[in-house]
C-alpha cells in the first residue's frame, strides 16, 4: 500500500523522535493523572498497557492535542505542544480514535469518513480515493454505503479506526480499538498494525495484553501517571523470569509481575529501563 | 428512597424540574405585568405547555436495552412516572396562585396540563422522548390562532371544539372530553410500549 | 469539496425534515385561517403575518441541529481536527438556511392553490416582502444554532419554540402600550398588515424594507457568529452586528406602522384591450378583463341604441374612489367592489351590474347617512338599468345592490312607474338623470325619473 506523502511531511524530518515527553503532568479533572512522565516514541507500532486509572485515556488525549499538558513539555512531531496556540498544522498529521468515538448516526460509513478527512483539511482531489482505501483496510466495504446507526459494536470501532488513518497520519493514537472486534477481525486489525507501523508512529491503549505481544513493535507499560516499563514485547514476556506471576501467557505474566514489583517499590521514585 | 432518587435522577428529573420551576417564576413575573384577562388566559397556556414539554426529555433513559433488560415491571412505573410529573407541573402552575392573582382557573390548567401531557407521553411512544415535545408544541402552535385575544374558540360543530381544546373555556364539556381522552391514550401507550428509541 | 460537505449535510442534518414540517405546518394555517386569497398581496402580507408561528418552530429546528455535536459526543473528536470551527459550521449553517429559505417559499408555493387567481396582479412590492420573510426564518435557524450549541440541551428546542412563540405573541402588547403602532412593530419578524385592511393595493416604503433588512440581516449575522465562533472572547464580538443593526435600524425605522404602509400606484393603474371600443381595468384586477370585455361592450351596444350619445370605452375602476367630480361623458365608469368577494358572475350578471345608474359610478355626495339611508337613490339607479335592458328587476341579479337589497320593492315599483309614461317622456327621464349623475348634482333622483307619473 503506497501512502500520499506531502512535501510538507518530507521535509519535516529534524526531529529526534515522533513523540517525546520529559516530566509531563497532565491533568484529569482535578486528579493528575499523568504526573511525571518521561517517554520517546518514534515510527513503529507502540502497545501502551496499564491498569484502570493509570492515566493511559489522559496521555492518550493529551498528545491528541485534546488536553493541554499542566506541566513538562510534549513534543509531537518536532512540534512543543505546551501552550501553542496554532496546532493546525500537526493536527493534520494525526490520526485519532477516541476511547468514546463519537459519530453522526444519520451519515453513511463513507460521508462520515469523507467528513472527517475534510476536517482534517486533506485535498479535495485525494479524498474519495483515500475515504475508499481507509474504508477497504478495515474491511467495511461492503457496509461503506450503510448508515452508522445500523452498525454493530464491532463495525462503529472498524468505522473509527477508518476515520484515523484517513489522512495516512504520521501519529496514529487508537484509544481501546480492539474493543468489541471478534477473534477475525483481530487478527486483521493486528496485521493492519504492523503495516502502519512501517512509517507511522502508532500508539495503541489496549488492556488487551496478547494484542500487544502480537502486533506491537514496542512496549510501554504506566501506572499511576507514570513510566514503568519500556521495551521490546520479547522483554515484556521475559520480565516474569522465575516470578509466576498471574497470567495465562508469558506477556500476561511478565505484565503482572512487572506491575506487582513496581508497585512494591512505590515508595520510592522508579522508572523502569 | 434511595433506589426512588437515583430513578428520578437517572430520568433528568433535576432538570426538568428546573425547567419547570423557571416556567412557573416566568409565569407569575409576567402575571405581574400582563393584566389583560384573555392574555393571562394564554399565558397560563404556554407555561402549561412549556411545563409539559419539558417532561419529553425525562420519559427515556439513557440506554434504551438496559432500561428494557432490567428486571423492574415497567408499565406502570412509565404510567406513575407521567401521571405523577404531570400533578407536579400543575401543582407548580397551580401554586403560582399562592403569591399573585391566578393566570387561569385550577381547572384549566389541569385540562391542559393533562392533555398537553397525554400528548407528550404519546409523542414519546411514537416518535421516541427527545423528540416528544413535537407533538403538543405544533398542535398548540395550530390553535393558537384562536386562542383570544389573537382570535376566537370556535364554539360548533364538535370536532372543532375537540380540535381547540386547549384554548376553550373551561366549562366545554367536548374539550374536557378531548384533553381527558389524550391523557389517557398517551399515558397507556406509553405505558404499553415505552419510548421509541 | 466544500460543496460535497454541504450535500451530505442537507441530505443527513435535520435541515431538509424540519424545512417540510415547517412548510406543512405554514401551509395548514394559510389555508384554514383564511377564505381563499383574493390576491396575491394579500398571501404575502398574511404569510409575513404568521411568521409568528413559522418563525419559532425554525428557531427550534436550529437549536435542535445546534446541539448535535454534543448529542453525538463527537466534540473530542471534532477537537483534534484541524479545520477551524468557523469553517466546519460553514457548510451546516449553509444547509440550514437553505432549508429556511426553501421552508419559507415551499409555503407560499402551497398556499398559492389557495388563492382565487393565480394569474391576478403580482405587485413588486411582494418581492421584499416575501425576501424579508425568508430572510427571517433564515436569522431564526441560526439564531437556534447558536442557542443549541451554547445550550446543548434536549430542553432547548421544545423550550425554544414555546418562549419564541411567547415572545413574539406578548411582546407587541408591551411594545404598543403608549402609541397605537408604533414603527418598532417593524423590528419583529412577523408583519401586521395595513390596518384599514386594504391589503391589496398597499405596499411597503421602502425606508420600512431597507431598515426591516437591515435588522433581520444583524440577528442573521450574530446567529452565525455566535454559532461558529469557539472562544468566549470572540463571543462577545459576536453580538456587535446585533448592536450595530439595532443602532442604524432603530432610528431608520418609519415612526408608525401607517406611514410604512404605502400605495401601490401600480396596482391602481388602469390596463385596456389593445382593440375597440376600449375597455379597459385597473392592473390589479387584470386577471378579469377577458371577463368583462363581453359585458362591456354589450353594456356601450345598449346605450348606443337606447341612450345615445354613448359613451365610448369602459373604465373599470377600483371601488374606494367614490366620485364628486364630474364624470367624462365619453367612458362608461364602473366600480367593481363586486370582484372581491368571492362570487362568480355571469355575464348577465356583469351587464346589469355595469348599467346601473345609467353607467355612471354613484355619487358620494348622494349617499346617505345612517339616519336616512340612500334607498331611494339606488332603487332610482336600478330602474335606469332594467328599464336600459327591457328587463324585469325580479330576473335581474345584481348582489350588493341590487333588487334583493331593501331598495329592491322600492325600485319595482319605480319601475312600473316609469314603463306607464309615454316612450318620449321615459328616455327624456332617463336622460335628464344621466346627466344629473355626470355631475353629481343635488337632487331627488327617484322623484326624477317617476315625478307626476306617481
């Protein structure tokens, strides 16, 4: 699969790494829910795993321009994000899918599609070849010309992956997208990850662990608004050691056992290598 | 009462009922003002229907299956629900009586109240809770044309008075019939079939 | 790909539902609050009038597409796009108004079947006023817009169409409470016709257009700002247009509703057949000429042999000029108030109508008072025409005036009078009292034709 690349994004090259965060805070409501962070992401297929609260939505949103960082600094693209007023020209390089993916119910799959890449400023004359494509990878074709609302569970998260990777992003954030996806279309998804992963830097949040030992390139594991662990899924599998930890698979336990000793060091201030 | 509080929140009762309340001050402050008596009588007409438009939004839940799979027998939880916020919009136009001269007579305002209301818990059933209010704002819009003072009830043949019986006096026995028969057959579809989705 | 936007958002937004039901809506009340419309003008001013229910339910609409982001909870996806919100509401803002737009003439394409004379005089001065009011409806839907977006409830829309409707049905009492009519009455989105009723042959100046425009364009204009701006700050910007509207508006605003309204000379101008003998209308009424040619012409072939000299060409006028003056000796003047009413006449009808009085319009100084009514004057004009045409007055079917009227024993017996006199002395009767009516002179006209006969 060819992907347009502009001049603009050619030439944007400079930069270190595609996402980089030194000391992030970023606030929840009143709770900070990242608090602290210290992270580099480059191209590739990156699995981000942390329990419940751990402020995985919030960095997620966060480096989605959806919130703004409270303290530290967020670099996306080579662009600070803190406190910029003008994030026209990132935004259009950015693919999201919300936790919560919100949609118009009366648009078909395809105007729907259509709409947002028009949102994301893509030129008239690429847009219905991209809108088919990006309708074609997560195999929504045949329901292109349906309306939202008569798609189940698992087409809306299709249809919303769809929406991200319109405009071939060079960030890609997909907050839970395997939720409600049968065992198939997993596997598609998974084999659609590691073909973005070749040129886009491509954060996936997931509880799903094996999604992650599958698909990604790369593996970061927060808790409590913190960086625990960073490394290659093979290093995630064998962080368990001689630990059982709890888990059906080598990833889940080294998941686990991971976790449980970061948090007995709690205490104390730990980044993981 | 716990469980009763969390239903009435759950049906964006607060709301409503702010809305309501809103109504019934606006009502009294234009009392205070208005002395003309035909336009108090239309006045009292459109808090009414404001009062009862507002009830559309609380006649769903936020889920539609998780209201339908819950064990709770619904019909006449739906029919308590409409009957007993309908007595609450009249009590509250009612009381505006209690700091002022009355807009329009009780009676009135449960006739409309009543009706307006059977309207709205049919409007939920057919057309679904949000968009409720359609129905009894656009039958009132349509009458209002001979509503004094913009213009007069037509007092024959009946299905004309059936037709106006927002705007009649309050002794047309047909109107009374009218605005009883729509509270009723909202209330029991509604009951019976719930909001559209 | 602006315009691809805007058809998916007409095809998939509530614009093109609630434009039908507002036009349903608008068309049902045109046709059941009236008797058909007798002119075009008068659909129009009423269409305008009604606004008062149409201009509501487009404000809810709006406010029920405003608060769509927020019932679809897409705005944190809305959030990381880069299109500026200005330019993303641009194309539902477009789609909505046409919606409006095409509410507002859906309607009054509809309610035209409603009218008695579709080809009848179109005067221009409709064009603004039709404008004006679909320039309402399309501030009232972008008005909602932006009240749904800053108030993104399921309350608003409802609750929008009850206080819109509210508003607009108490204010005026408020506004009117030390000046009958003031020119204020203008700044809202309905109309009130003329008051002394004369829909049809009056317009609106066009200092009341121009200043009407100017402040419909501003609420128009601080819907749409209020609805695409995203910053508080520039919120407040957004309400400048409505103060500069109200500020150039306010004082441009004609001081009374009676100065706004105007006469359309147009409507009273009088159009002829290109053939003679002429007859000729005045242009409101235009539609009726292939009717009257018939009669008219009869009317002047039975003066000419019953009566002459005959008049020449027939004028038919509008009935609110009464005349004092003299009357041109060579037209055969008549007043048609008989065409508004909705009656069908037969070209019996038309010719008995048109001989009344010997052809001469009834003269104002003539009329009586409540206290003694003009009997015996208009028996006296019924005469002249039944004994013009050799007829009965019991066949004759005259409506207003006429043989059923009270005037109607009086004038038979007249009549018979008159037919016992000698044929000389009948015409030399009938002569004398054309002349006396040419001029308006004073003078017991059934005393002039009956005289010593009684």
């Amino acid at each position: 699969m060819v992907r347009a690349v502009s001049a603009a994004e050619t030439a944007a090259t400079t930069y270190a790494s595609a996402i980089h965060a030194e000391g992030l805070r970023v606030r929840a409501g009143r709770r900070m829910a990242v608090d602290g962070l210290d992270l580099s992401m480059d191209t590739g297929v990156h699995g981000l795993l942390g329990p419940n609260g751990a402020g995985k939505t919030t960095l997620v949103r966060s480096i989605a321009t959806v919130l703004r960082p409270a303290g530290g600094t967020l670099t996306v693209l080579g662009e600070k994000v803190n406190g910029r007023i003008d994030l026209r020209g990132l935004r259009r390089q950015i693919g999201y899918l919300p936790q919560e993916f919100g949609f118009y119910r009366r648009f078909t799959v395809r105007e729907f599609i259509e709409y947002i890449s028009w949102l994301k400023e893509m030129p008239a004359a690429e847009t219905p070849g991209a809108v088919q494509r990006a309708i074609e990878r997560v195999g929504l074709a045949d329901r292109a010309d349906h309306r939202m609302k008569t798609l189940s569970g698992g087409m809306v998260r299709r249809a919303g992956i769809a929406q991200a990777i319109v405009n071939d992003p060079r960030i890609l954030l997909l907050d839970e997208p395997t939720a409600g996806l049968d065992p198939d279309q997993r596997m598609q998804f998974r084999a659609l990850l590691r073909q973005l992963g070749t040129d886009t830097c491509v954060l996936v949040s997931t509880h799903l662990v094996e999604d992650v030992a599958a698909a990604c390139t790369d593996v970061v594991l927060i808790d409590n608004g913190r960086l625990v662990f960073q490394g290659v899924p093979a290093d995630l599998a064998a962080a368990a050691g001689e630990d059982a930890g709890a888990g059906d698979s080598a990833a889940e336990r080294g998941y686990s056992a991971i976790l449980r000793r970061h948090r007995e060091t709690a205490s104390s201030p730990e980044t993981a290598s | 009462m716990r469980p009763l509080a969390l239903y009435l929140r759950s049906r964006a009762v607060p709301a409503t009922a702010t809305a309501v309340l809103v109504c019934a001050v606006a009502l009294w402050a234009i009392g205070l003002v208005v002395d003309h008596p035909q336009s108090r009588v239309l006045v009292a007409l459109l808090a009414a229907l404001a009062g009862t438009a507002a009830l559309g939004q609380g006649l769903a839940g936020a889920d539609h299956d998780l209201d339908r799979a819950s064990a709770i027998a619904w019909p006449p939880r739906r029919a308590a629900h409409v009957i007993v916020a309908g007595a609450a919009v009249v009590g509250l136009l009612a009381a505006t009586a209690l700091v002022g001269e009355q807009m329009a007579g009780t009676g009135q305002i449960a006739r409309n109240v009543a009706g307006l209301a059977g309207l709205v818990a049919l409007g939920a059933a057919v057309v679904g809770a949000d968009r409720a209010p359609l129905l009894p704002v656009i039958w009132t819009v349509l009458v209002l044309r001979y509503a004094p003072p913009m213009g007069e009830p037509p007092t024959r043949p009946t299905y004309k008075v059936m037709l106006t019986w927002m705007v009649q006096p309050i002794d047309t026995r047909a109107a009374t019939v009218a605005a009883a028969i729509l509270a009723v057959a909202g209330t029991l579809s509604y009951a019976v079939l719930g909001s559209r989705r | 790909m602006g315009a691809r936007i805007l058809r998916i958002e007409l095809r998939r937004s509530v614009a093109l539902g609630a434009a039908a039901l507002i036009a349903a809506v608008g068309v049902f009340v045109l046709f059941a609050s009236n008797p058909p419309y007798g002119f075009w003008m008068e659909l129009v001013i009423f269409q305008r009038d009604i606004l008062q229910l149409t201009w509501p339910l487009a404000l809810a609409a709006g406010a029920w597409q405003g608060i769509r982001e927020r019932r679809s909870r897409i705005e944190e996806l809305l959030a990381t796009t880069p299109r500026p919100r200005w330019q993303r509401v641009l194309p539902i803002a477009t789609a909505m108004a046409i919606a409006a737009v095409a509410a507002y003439l859906v309607m009054l394409a509809g309610a035209a079947a409603h009218l008695r004379h579709l080809d009848g005089y179109f005067s221009l001065g409709a064009i603004p006023l039709i404008a004006l009011g679909a320039l309402a409806m399309v501030g009232a839907i972008w008005l909602g817009l932006a009240i749904g977006r800053l108030l993104p409830s399921p309350l608003t829309a409802p609750m929008l169409a009850v206080i819109g409707f509210f508003s607009l049905a108490v204010s005026p009492m408020i506004v009117a409470q030390d000046s009958r009519d003031p020119g204020t009455f203008l700044l809202f989105p309905y109309l009130q016709g003329p008051r002394d009723g004369g829909f049809a042959l009056q317009m609106l100046s066009a200092r009341a257009n121009l200043s009407q425009a100017l402040w419909f364009a501003a609420v128009a204009a601080t819907g749409l700002a209020l609805f695409a701006t995203s910053r508080p700050s520039t919120r407040v910007a957004a309400v400048l247009p409505l103060l500069l509207g109200a500020a150039v508006a306010v004082p441009a605003m004609p001081s009374t509703l009676s100065v706004a309204w105007i006469q359309d000379r147009r409507a009273t101008e009088v159009v002829c057949t290109d053939d003679e003998p002429e007859v000729c209308i005045t242009r409101l009424h235009s539609h009726a000429l292939d009717q009257v040619r018939g009669p008219a012409r009869q009317a002047l072939a039975v003066l000419a042999a019953k009566l002459p000299p005959a008049p020449t060409r027939v004028v038919v006028q509008t009935a609110d000029k009464g005349p004092e003056d003299p009357q041109p000796r060579d037209t055969l003047a008549v007043r048609i108030s008989f065409f508004e009413d909705g009656v069908e006449y037969t070209s019996e009808d038309l010719l008995f109508l048109m001989l009344i009085g010997a052809g001469v319009p009834p003269c104002a100084n003539l009329m009586g008072t409540r206290e003694k009514p003009e009997t015996e004057y208009l028996a006296a004009r019924l005469v002249v025409a039944a004994w013009l045409l050799d007829r009965d007055l019991a066949a004759a079917q005259g409506r207003d005036e006429g043989p059923e009227g009270p005037e109607g024993p009086l004038a038979r017996e007249a009549l018979t009078a008159v037919r016992g006199l000698a044929a000389d002395e009948q015409r030399a009767r009938v002569t004398a009292f054309r002349d006396a009516e040419r001029t308006c002179a004073e003078g017991d006209r059934l005393d002039m034709l009956t005289g010593a006969a009684r």
